[in-house]
C-alpha cells in the first residue's frame, strides 16, 4: 500500500511517497502514476529527448498521450529529438511525432519563439543532464522559461538526477561577461544541483528576464538523495548526447570536457571510450601518462593507451592514456581542476607548447566561454601554474554552497 503525502509551495509541487520499485522516481514517474492537477486540461508543449524515459523505459511524450494530456507541441533541444546529431550540428527540418509537430531550440533560435508557443498554455521540461554547466540542455531551459515568462505561460520541470551527485561542486562561478549558450547562468562548472533545483534558483535570484512574473513548478523525483551519483539511483542510462554514452563518459566530462577546447589534446572523442582518454600527436607516451598520473587524484588509475579515432577520410592515432573510475566517484576528491595541471605541465615541452600558441587565438574564446573565466587563459599565456587560478575557486564553492541552500528540494 503506497503512503502518500503532499507538500506545496507557491513554486514547487513535491510527491512524496514510499515505493516498492527498486529505483528512485523521476518527475515523469510522478506524473505517469498519479494525477498531476498542474497539467490537467492545459494544452502542452514538451521540451524533451529520447532521455525522457520513465524508470521502466516509457518515452515522455507516449506518458502524456496514455493520460490524455492535451500536448499539442514537442521541442528539442541540440542532439536532436532523438539525440543523435553531433555536437554544434543545427536543425530546422520540420518533423513530427504522432503528428505532433516537433520544433527545433538547435536551429535559427535557441529560445522558443511566440508563434512556436501559439496555443500553448504550458512548457514542461524533461531532459537529463550530466551536471556540468557548459551541457546545453542547462541553456535550453533557461531560454524556455524565458520566454514562457514574455509570453505568461506556465513552466514546469521533471525533475532528474544529477548524474555527479549533489554535494559534488568545483569550479569558479560563471562570470557573466562570458555568458553564451554554454553558459548561461552563474553557477560553478560542477555545480551539485538538479535542473528542478536550478529553474527555482533562476526565478529566486532573477537570472533571466521576466523571471519573477514566471509561474513555476516543479515535479520533484522521490528517493533520491544528495549523496547518489547515477549507478546508485537504479535507473537506466539513456546517452544523453553522442558523446555522453555512458554515465562514465558523463564524468568523463566533468574532468576534460574544458581542455579540449584548448585544440591540441584529443580528449578521446571519436574512440570508444570519449572523456575517459587524453591523447597527443605532439608529446611522447610518457610525458602524457607522467603529467597526468602527478595530476589525477589517487583514487583514479590510468594508463598508458594509444588509440584511433576517425578523421575526414583517414584516421588519426594519438599517443594517449585511458582512465578507469573507482566504483563510487564520490571517494574522487577532485574532478575538475586536474585537466589544468596537465595542460599546465605539457606546455614545458617546446613542441606542444609551439602548436599551442599557434591555435589559441581561435580557440581562445570558446575556452572562456566554457571555463567561464579568463584566468586560466592568461596563467598559460605567461607559462605560470594554475594552481593560483584554482585556489580562488574555493571562495566561489563556498559561496555557492550557501546561496544554493534555500532552492534545494532534496
């Protein structure tokens, strides 16, 4: 016999109940096994990917149809609706889902436009993220709230995990001058927080326009505690994108998804395992798994690996190294900062430090854009260390750490 008990907020609608499913429940659980009076008789539009799955594989947009949910619109965010396209690849095909139309936030516009959300009187978000800020499917829905709020519709998340954890956060808050499509709000790269979390601090702390007329909702997942990263929370991982295969690779992310931007490491996109390898044409074997062994925390082992990944029409081999995560990431004292200190030590040899100086200008600004910040840029640029750079993020933790207390909903 389920035990249920309801609490309300003026911004949050959370479920709470006692269940015999072995895995935590998401907020399309929620909704797929309770009414949910938020959405009923309303006409809505579904910002969703083939991750929006209930814990037993239900696909997002066949829930609402099964319930007999007016949706009347789907949108997609970059990857595609079915989450397939690469990285940066656009669309506006015009294309359909039980002749629902499907409208592209990947193409001519990032944010949904008034004629997109004509007849509309809901969004409702569901998309699971992999917990770092740069991940676009954060921007997606701040844009989406954004213009529900112009337009004066309702906006609700389904909530997810954060597939790190939620007491993981590392990095520098975002400063705003380098705000862009990856990175849209001022929150650290590791950030410890669900999207459901997020949206709340968003509307709380004013980070889009329009966002204090925004009514907003969130469908809490039940279960899931702060302490979980994803093998624990007894779902299954969908890819959220292509290079996300894995929730490893998602973790992957969070320690190299920064450096690659730099355009002399590989960081095993393209090979088996993406995020989980560092490569170089540049530097020898050893130099490579030497810089990064004295960098990683203990708890990680690497390797020494060569690998190929395909290039145009050939391939390419890289000298590199492969990493294999502890069972329980949360005994990894630090994730992110160790791809710096690599960076930082390779560019004492003269050929990889050369070919560096060669591509940074044209890399330069994606980079800051993903660091958010301009610090470790010029730490490289005049051959200092970054551990300066690296200890003033533990002000911006600390500050975070308690400016996010009062928008956590777990």
């Amino acid at each position: 016999m389920k035990k249920f008990r309801f609490f309300f907020t003026s911004l949050t609608l959370t479920l709470l109940f006692t269940t015999s499913y072995g895995s935590i429940k998401t907020g399309l659980d929620v909704i797929s096994t309770s009414k949910t009076s938020v959405l009923m008789s309303k006409r809505i539009g579904l910002i969703c990917n083939q991750t929006s799955r209930t814990h037993d594989g239900k696909f997002g947009p066949d829930v609402c149809l099964r319930k007999k949910l007016k949706l009347v619109g789907l949108f997609s965010p970059e990857h595609g609706f079915s989450g397939v396209r690469k990285a940066g690849a656009t669309s506006d095909t015009a294309t359909t889902y039980n002749n629902i139309p499907i409208y592209s936030l990947y193409g001519t516009t990032r944010k949904p436009t008034k004629k997109m959300l004509r007849g509309i009187d809901i969004l409702v978000f569901d998309i699971q993220d992999i917990g770092v800020r740069p991940y676009t499917y954060l921007s997606t829905m701040i844009l989406a709230m954004e213009a529900a709020a112009e337009a004066k519709i309702e906006f609700v998340v389904l909530d997810r995990p954060n597939p790190l954890g939620g007491e993981r956060i590392e990095g520098n808050i975002l400063d705003t001058t380098l705000r862009s499509f990856v990175g849209q709000v001022a929150i650290p790269y590791i950030h410890g927080m669900t999207l459901g979390e997020i949206a709340k601090m968003a509307v709380g702390e004013r980070w889009f326009k329009s966002a204090a007329k925004l009514k907003l909702t969130v469908i809490a997942m039940t279960d899931w505690k702060r302490t979980m990263t994803w093998h624990e929370t007894g779902l299954d991982w969908t890819p959220p994108s292509p290079n996300i295969p894995t929730f490893e690779s998602a973790v992957g992310a969070a320690m190299f998804g920064a450096i690659g931007e730099l355009g002399v490491l590989s960081v095993g996109i393209g090979s088996d395992t993406p995020f989980l390898r560092l490569g170089s044409r540049l530097v020898s074997r050893e130099m490579l798994f030497d810089a990064t062994k004295k960098s990683l925390s203990a708890e990680l082992s690497v390797r020494a690996e060569d690998y190929t990944v395909p290039y145009a029409d050939s391939q390419k081999t890289y000298h590199g190294v492969a990493l294999t995560l502890p069972k329980d990431i949360n005994t990894v004292k630090s994730l992110y900062q160790a791809q710096f200190k690599i960076f930082s030590a390779l560019l004492k040899d003269t050929n990889f430090s050369k070919s560096y100086t060669a591509v940074v200008f044209s890399s330069k600004r994606m980079f800051e854009k993903v660091t958010g910040t301009t610090a470790l840029l010029k730490a490289f640029q005049t051959a200092s260390t970054p551990d300066s750079v690296i200890a003033l993020w533990k002000q911006d933790e600390s500050r975070f750490r308690t400016l996010r207390k009062k928008y956590l909903l777990y």
